[in-house]
C-alpha cells in the first residue's frame, strides 16, 4: 500500500468508528429530554427511571464521542495537510462554529444536568436537558455543512490555488446540507430507537422487574422508528434527486449501471461481477423506470451510464493526473473516475436493508406484546432483540461508506452548476508523509479504538444488566410520591456505590 491508501484507510477506520457514537448521541440525547419532561410533567416515577437509565447509557456513549471525535480534527493535519491547505479558508468557518456550539453550550448544559439533580428547580434541569440535545443537533448540522460543501462546494472561489470563503450563507444554506441534515436526524433517531426497543425487550424476555418501564421504552421506541425509516425514505429520495445533478458517476455506481438507460430502471439485487465497469456478465432484478423517477420525479428521464460519463469527466478535469513527484506511483498516470463498484453498489443496498429490518423488528416486538402479552420465552427473541440492536449502526455506516467512496477520485467534488476550479483529487489531498509514518499512526489509532471499543461494551454492558436498579439504587419506580430533585430518587448519587460513573447521578 502508499500513503494515500493508508491515509484512506486511517480516515476511514477512524471515522466509521466515532460515527458509531454520534448518531447514539443525537437520538438518544432528545429520547431522554421528552422521558424528563413526561415526568415533570405527570410526577410519573416510570419517567424518572427511564430518564436515569437511558441517561447513564446516554452519557457514557458521548464521553466516547468525545474521545474519538477529537482525533478527526488532527488527522487533517496528520494525513491530509494539503487538502487542509486547500480548503482551510472555508472549512475552518462551519468547524469554528461546531466547536463553538460543542464545547460551550453542549458541555455547559450537559455538566450543569448532571450535577444538578439535587441543585436546580426541576424545570431548569429540564431545560439544561433540551439545550445540551438541541445543542447536538446545531453541533451536528455544521459538521454536515462542511461535508456537504465536499459534496458540491458553493460560496468559494479559487484564488491562488486555494478555496477561498466568499459566503458563509452560501456554505450554511448548501442545498445538498438541507438534504443530508434532516436525513442524518432520522437515521439519529433510527439508532435511538433501536437501541431502546433492544435493550428494553431484552429486560422484557428475562422477566426483570420494573416492567412498565421496559413496556413503556419498547413502544416509544417502536413508534420513533417507524417514523424515523418515513423520514429517511422521504429525505432519501430529496438526496438521490440532488445526486443525479450533482454527482451522476455517484448515482450511476450506486445502481451499477453501465448504460445509459431512459427510462431507467431500478435495480434491487444483482447477480453477477460488479466491479467490471462494463457490467459484462451482470443480471440483475429490477424495477422497471423507478430509476428515472428517483433521479428526476418522472418516469422518461434519461440516467447516464458509467461508460458514457467516463468520456465527459475525461474532458472537464483530464485524462491523467499531472506529473507531479507528491503524487507518487499516480503521476501522469490515467485517472480512474469509476467508484469501487462493489462497494457503492452494495453499501447502498445494505444501507436501506439494515433501516428496513430495524423498523420492522420494532413492530414485531411492539405486537408480540400488545395489550400486556408477556414477551415470548424462547432463545430466538432474546437475539432478536439484542440483534436488532445493530441494524441501524449498520444501515447509517453503510450509508456514509457509499457517500464517501461514491465520490471518489475526488475529495472535493466539482460542482456542476456553475463554481470553477474548486475541486481536489483525493490523489493530491494527502501530506508529504513516509508510508511508515501513516502506518504507525494507523496501528496505533486502530488499536487505541479497540481497546476504547471494549471498555465502552463493558460499561454499557454493565449498566445495561443493572437496569433500574443500577441508577435507582433501592428504590424503584412505582415507590410513593417524589418530593423534587432535591428528594426521593432526585439524590440518587448521594445513594449510590456502583462505581464508575456513578458521580453523574
């Protein structure tokens, strides 16, 4: 392997890892909000014990968010110091601002609702809840602003080789970040939901106490992700629509389609060898036209293959990368516009599979216990729903894995519309380093992550066997009435031993 395939490889271990966490974070942070507001709501002691359990889970996710969050930021400098170069001038504007938004509002609010069960009127804790999760949600919109300007790159010039910020409105109101923002929440709530229908039908099956906290998780989390996969299908189709004129080669990889076709059909599995951009020897089962639909809301619209795009990137951004020593074995050598096939092609269908097979789990577990039915006994629901708790982790990493892969060779894609000049070769992205150098930091942030890997399943292992229990050490949630935050179960840290993180209750 070179440098660049390394650095491609650290990027992409070490994103996928910290987008495990984000999502998580983004769903389960709002989840817990509405729990806390039922209870203040109603005094509901069912409420609190959610708040607390889905809480403790809530907060050691996000302080591995954090962990591994930090190291996205240095890696621009480690492994891509010249796209860094290249792009400063406006990525710095939305990253600035997500740190801003991250570090200020998110950290206050979330110390200040940690540490202030016993301190703080009960509605002002409430609102530190809704700030610290409103704040992830503006945190997370200014991440996706400064992808999506990846994506199709706006309100820049190019001057003196460099990307040079001309509207910052024009970065923040990307149409491609009004696509990918709404999208990227419900598959937020997608995860969220997952795991609360997993882990409380888990409690269901092994008959643990406090039942109608389970009950009460596993219907709202059935009910937040059906609507999470309506979101995502309607947004889904927002984002294919503003692919087909923004990145064709993006939407002709996705369907492995070779030819051009109109009307063009949609293609639900294929048989056959992907990866030859020729599609030789390829069958697949489609649908007939819906492809053509998607990119463009009707039933005619042409889609452009992969062998007739080829030519017409060929002569907008060349047929060879320049001549150039920093770009290795690549310089002078033919430029290959074609994604890895097998991995858009499928990653795009894993995506939608896995979102499909969370919300249909969620409804089965949500009959299976209708009307007070006690969960079924058997082996196979407990891993049905410990199981079922992956599928959105899956379906969102595969989703991004095709976002990425599928705009490659480039790191900033051009945009067709009408911005000159401002886009970048992967190829020519990376920093002047030695393989050896990007292979060390590679093992060392791989296993580093793994070892953080293991702790995270341990903690949230141990928390999630505890159950109630665990947050609400001695007291459960149907015990007499609750005096406030500063009594009953409101000082559940003064009573609890547990050990780690106990101190956040």
């Amino acid at each position: 392997m070179d440098v660049l395939d390394l650095a491609r490889w650290q990027f992409g271990i070490t994103t996928v890892y910290h987008f495990l966490m984000v999502p998580l974070t983004i769903g389960l942070s709002l989840l817990v909000a509405g729990m806390q507001t039922a209870w203040v709501r109603t005094g509901d002691r069912k409420y609190l014990a959610m708040t607390k359990f889905w809480g403790k889970l809530l907060l050691i996710n996000f302080a591995m968010g954090v962990v591994t969050g930090i190291v996205q930021e240095f890696q621009f400098g480690m492994t891509w110091s010249a796209y860094s170069r290249f792009v400063g001038d406006v990525f710095g504007a939305p990253l600035a601002m997500e740190g801003l938004v991250a570090f200020f509002v998110e950290s206050t609010f979330l110390g200040l609702w940690i540490f202030g069960w016993d301190r703080l009127p009960r509605k002002v804790h409430l609102a530190c809840a809704w700030a610290f999760s409103l704040a992830t949600i503006a945190s997370a919109y200014f991440i996706l602003a400064a992808n999506s300007w990846m994506q199709h790159p706006v309100g820049a010039e190019l001057v003196d080789g460099r990307a040079r910020l001309t509207s910052i409105w024009a970065v923040l109101g990307n149409n491609t970040v009004l696509a990918a923002f709404p999208h990227t929440i419900f598959g937020a709530f997608a995860v969220a939901a997952a795991f609360l229908v997993g882990i409380a039908a888990w409690h269901l099956w092994r008959r643990s106490a406090d039942e109608p906290v389970w009950r009460s998780s596993v219907k709202l989390g059935t009910w937040v992700g059906v609507v999470a996969f309506a979101g995502l299908a309607i947004t889904g189709d927002f984002q294919g629509k503003l692919m087909f004129e923004q990145q064709p080669m993006k939407m002709a990889a996705a369907e492995a389609l070779c030819h051009t076709e109109s009307p063009a059909s949609f293609s639900v599995f294929a048989i056959g060898d992907v990866t030859r951009p020729d599609c030789e020897n390829v069958k697949s089962v489609t649908v007939p036209a819906l492809l053509s639909f998607l990119a463009h809301n009707d039933f005619t619209t042409e889609v452009k293959g992969i062998e007739d795009l080829v030519p017409l990137y060929q002569e907008k951004y060349g047929a060879n990368y320049p001549v150039d020593d920093r770009l290795g074995e690549l310089s002078g050598q033919p430029i290959d516009y074609v994604p890895d096939l097998v991995v858009t092609y499928w990653g795009f269908r894993l995506m939608i599979g896995f979102g499909a097979i969370s919300a249909a789990t969620g409804l089965l577990v949500l009959w299976l216990i209708r009307r007070g039915r006690p969960v079924p006994g058997a082996r196979w629901f407990r891993w049905l729903a410990l199981g079922s708790i992956a599928t959105p982790f899956l379906g969102n990493s595969f989703g991004w894995i095709f976002t990425e892969m599928g705009r490659q060779p480039f790191v900033v894609v051009p945009n067709p519309t009408g911005v000159d000049g401002v886009w970048m070769f992967t190829a020519r992205a990376v920093s002047n380093s030695t393989v050896g150098e990007v292979l060390t930091s590679l093992i060392a942030l791989t296993t580093v992550y793994g070892v953080l890997a293991c702790v995270e399943v341990f903690l949230i292992r141990r928390y999630v066997r505890g159950g109630v229990a665990g947050v609400l050490p001695g007291d459960g949630p149907d015990d007499g009435p609750d005096d406030g935050p500063g009594g009953g179960t409101g000082g559940a840290d003064k009573k609890s031993d547990d050990g780690v993180l106990s101190f956040a209750y």
